[in-house]
C-alpha cells in the first residue's frame, strides 16, 4: 500500500477524501495542524481513526504561526485589495511546511490535501510542497476527474457523508465553508456566493456584533520592539508572550464586535469571491504598528514601505510565502524595523479600535520646529524659494 498523508481538519471535504483515499487503497496518515482553531482534536483524531487512518499527527503550530507569520507580515501591513489581513493565507505556508516534515519522517513523498480546484489554497500547499519535494506526488481530488465525476459540490458530499454515515456539522441549510484560525475565521460558499446576501448574526463566531458590545470604552496600550509587539497593558493587567498578547487581544477584540469585514476579492485562479472575515487581534495590531510607523520612521522609508505592501500582500495571498522575491522584500521589511520601537494607546469601542496618542524614545517628532508658536531653527523663509523651484516645472509645462 501507499502511504499519503493527508492535511485533514476534520471538516466535510477532507472526512470524505479520507474515506475515499481509503478505498482507493491507500494507507492514510492524517495530519491536523493547530493554528489556533476552535476544535475538538481529540474528537477529531477520534473520527479519523474510525474511518480508517493509520495514523495521526496533531501539531500545535500556534506559537510558532504568530511569531513567524502573523507579526512578519505585521511588519509589513500587509492587507490585501485594502482589507483583506490575510489571515487563511498566513497560515498556509506553515501548515504546508510541517505537512512536508511529517511525510519525511513517514519517509513518504504522497501529500494530499481537500483544497478545492476552485481556490487559493491548492496554490499555497502545493507551491510550498514543490519547492521543498520537488519530487512530491500530490494528491489534490478536487482536480481529479475521477472524484469531480462523483462530487459536484458540498451539497453531494453532505450526501454522501449520511450514506456513509460520516459525522459532519455542514448541512444543506447553513453550508459555509469556514476557515478558523488564530488570525482569523472566514465564511465562504453556501448563500454567501450572493454578493447581495446578507450574512444573519448567528453565523458569526468570533466577534460580538457592534450592536451588542458594551457601550463602555476599552483602553489599552500595546508596546513594540523592532515592529514586533511585545506587551500588552489592559487596566492594571500586562501581557507579554507572542502568543499571550495576541490570545489577549483576540479576546478584548472579540468582545468589542472589531474586525468585521465583507468583501468581494479577485481570487489568484482569475475569478473574484466573496467572503467575510472576522479578525479582531490582527485589526488592533495593524492600527497600532502603522501609527508607531508613523512616529519613528523617516518619511521616504514610510512611503517607500507603502509602496511595498500590495506587493508583499499579493505574494503572501498567491502562496509565494517561500519564493526569492519575499525573501528579497521582507529583508527590505525587516531593515525599516530597526527602530520601530514605542508605546500605542488605544480606545477600542463598537467595533472600532482608535489610537489617542503614542510615544517613543526613538521618536522623530520634534514639537519646537512642528510648532505653530515657536521658530524652533526653522526658518520660514526658506520655504519661498522651496516652492518656487518646485513650481518651476508646471509654470514650464502645458496649460
């Protein structure tokens, strides 16, 4: 028998590819990864042994996935089409890395995974499992002829799950796809293929609704060190740790409904989707990060990073995650950071997070020549002459 092993979440697509590698003859070693999900492991390793795996791994990659991909793509700002925090996107590549660490100790080089053909994530695993296995043999069902003549879409998995009696918590009614993590959680397919649907309240997982949160103001202040936050300060209460903070601030986020966002997005497969994210921790940290940014950092290095980041943004969304350009860019990132260090206090309220003030010690903000009342060495004369020469070219230039 073969042996693949399978990125398996215990979700509708990969409980019935695990069945049906099964019977395909495969030996099936599943791999969970722990991004921070809210999910039952136990239950899920349950599942999978009785449906016939040889195996499973259950990794916790949270640590892991906050300091080395969330915060780096932090450094950057990376948001892609100006709303989209990446969240599904960032975890991929670590999930994918540990994938390929696990298929070498089985000493295997058969991957599969349940993304659809449809998507980015079949695009993110299988550039990464390329890169590092160029000699890997990937399964990917939803481009299989065989298995796309039995299944058509969720609804014929749903279907086929209860003839087979495979537990799942997708039904015809409420089918969204959803993608938890850490980041973020993300609601795809189902009625929210209708651009115009709007999603009901009972759909949303990680946030209080705006409406319900309390009408008190939450104040903290988030400190960082070379672009990466390394407290966090609630009331009386300081939480330091990577994976500490941003758990604390998922949590304060959650419960002041912030992080919403509904969009449609031009997937990298060529057609556009819809979908709704919510993500509180790393809606905070970007406020924050860009307004300590604009405190410290020199002003062509500020715009010149801004230019960066669609970039960076549609490298981490395409699944470029391990590619000589992110390399190339992020060192570039990393160089900004240097002394991207200070304090951001924020007000967070109804689904808002406001930044009131901030101070560092590496602060390029001078208040006696900002000042409207002072001189502070600057002399104003000198901005006649400055506006003259920039003024000479359209003065020159067509009417």
């Amino acid at each position: 028998m073969k042996k693949v092993i399978l990125a398996y979440s215990g979700g509708l697509d990969t409980s019935i590819i695990l069945h049906w590698l099964i019977n395909k003859g495969y030996e099936v070693v599943c791999y969970v990864a722990d991004v921070g999900q809210e999910e039952d492991f136990d239950k899920a390793k349950e599942k999978a042994l009785l449906l016939g795996a040889s195996k499973v791994y259950i990794e916790d990659l949270k640590e892991e996935f906050v300091q080395e991909y969330i915060f780096q793509a932090l450094k950057a700002n990376s948001v892609y089409e100006g709303k989209y925090l990446l969240g599904t996107s960032l975890a991929r590549p670590i999930i994918a890395k540990k994938h390929i660490e696990i298929a070498e100790k089985e000493s295997t080089n058969i991957f599969a995974h349940g993304a659809t053909g449809k998507g980015n994530d079949q695009v993110r695993f299988e550039l990464t499992i390329m890169k590092f296995v160029p000699d890997a043999e990937i399964i990917s069902p939803w481009k299989d002829p065989e298995f796309l003549a039995k299944f058509k879409g969720r609804t014929d998995l749903i279907n086929y799950a209860h003839k087979h009696k495979i537990p799942i918590e997708s039904t015809a009614e409420k089918p969204y796809s959803m993608d938890d993590n850490l980041m973020h959680i993300s609601y795809e397919a189902g009625k929210l293929e209708d651009p115009k649907y709007e999603p009901k309240e009972d759909m949303f997982k990680k946030t209080t609704s705006p409406l319900n949160a309390p009408d008190k103001e939450t104040k903290i202040m988030i400190e960082f060190k070379e672009g990466i936050p390394v407290s966090v300060t609630h009331e009386n209460n300081t939480v330091t740790g990577s994976l500490e903070l941003f758990q604390y601030l998922n949590k304060l986020g959650s419960e002041n409904g912030i992080g919403r966002i509904d969009l449609v997005e031009n997937r990298f497969v060529g057609m556009k989707s819809r979908g709704v994210y919510e993500t509180p921790a790393g809606t905070i940290l970007l406020i924050a990060h860009k307004d300590i940014e604009g405190l410290v950092l020199d002003r062509e290095v500020c715009h010149l990073k801004d230019m960066l980041m669609p970039k960076i943004a549609e490298l981490i969304y395409n699944g470029f995650w391990f590619s000589p350009e992110m390399d190339f860019l992020m060192s570039a990132v990393n160089q900004s950071q240097i002394n991207v260090d200070g304090k951001v206090y924020l007000t967070l309220y109804k689904g808002n997070a406001f930044v009131t003030s901030r101070e560092s010690d590496k602060s390029l903000y001078n208040e006696n020549i900002a000042s409207m009342d002072k001189l502070g060495g600057y002399d104003q004369t000198d901005a006649k002459g400055f506006i003259k020469l920039n003024a000479l070219r359209l003065k020159l230039g067509p009417k």
